[in-house]
C-alpha cells in the first residue's frame, strides 16, 4: 500500500509564490525572476551579476518614485540589500536575498503600472 505524499508548502513548483523559506533564494533566481522588468525601467540590458542587478533595482526604483508608483521605496530597500548581500555569503546572504525577495514579489504589476504611464 502507497500512501501518496502532500507536499507541506505552498510553493511546490519553487518559484518563490507561497514561499516560508525552504526554497533556497539566490541571486541567480532573483536575476531571472526580475531582471528583465527591472533592466526596462532602469533603460539598461538586463543584469547578469547581484551587483549590477543592485544597481539597476535601485535605479529602478528611484524612476518608479518620481512617477508616482506605489511602494517604489521598498525597490530602493531591496536595492540595499542586494548590494549588502553581493559581499557576503552562506547564511548571511540568504537572509538578505530572502528579505529583497520579499520586497520585490510586487515588480511586475508595478513595471505594468510603469509601463501605462510613461
């Protein structure tokens, strides 16, 4: 007899929706979730290293905010820890990727929103 096993989180398929924290945020996740829109607000290519991509979220969000998008200032916060994050490593990185994660989980409706008004 097999009983069938349920899995305990949200985010079965990983992708960081739902997520508590077993799924394991590293830049290179964060760039494919987000560079893209970030590197269209910030007018650049799309970021391939955490460092750049810091920067172009930070720009990102500075942009956001002088046109009026609600909750621009969490990109800038999450642009600090980013680049926070790009020095360190291990545990300690992860509890900064995990806390930009968290203010990022908006930046596609806002580059929507970005997108309608410029």
């Amino acid at each position: 007899m097999t009983t069938a096993l349920t899995h305990r989180y949200d985010c079965t398929t990983h992708d960081g929706s739902g997520c508590d924290g077993h799924c394991a945020i590293t830049p290179q996740l964060l760039i494919s979730w987000y560079a893209a829109d970030i590197a269209f607000v910030a007018s650049d290519r799309p970021a391939t290293t955490l460092e750049d991509f810091a920067s172009q979220v930070g720009t990102a969000g500075s942009r956001m905010e002088d046109v009026g998008i609600n909750n621009a200032e969490d990109l800038e916060t999450a642009a600090t820890y980013l680049a926070d994050a790009v020095s360190l490593a291990g545990d300690d990185q992860a509890v900064l990727l995990k806390r930009a994660s968290d203010l990022l989980s908006d930046v596609t409706d806002m580059v929507g929103e970005y997108r309608l008004m410029i």
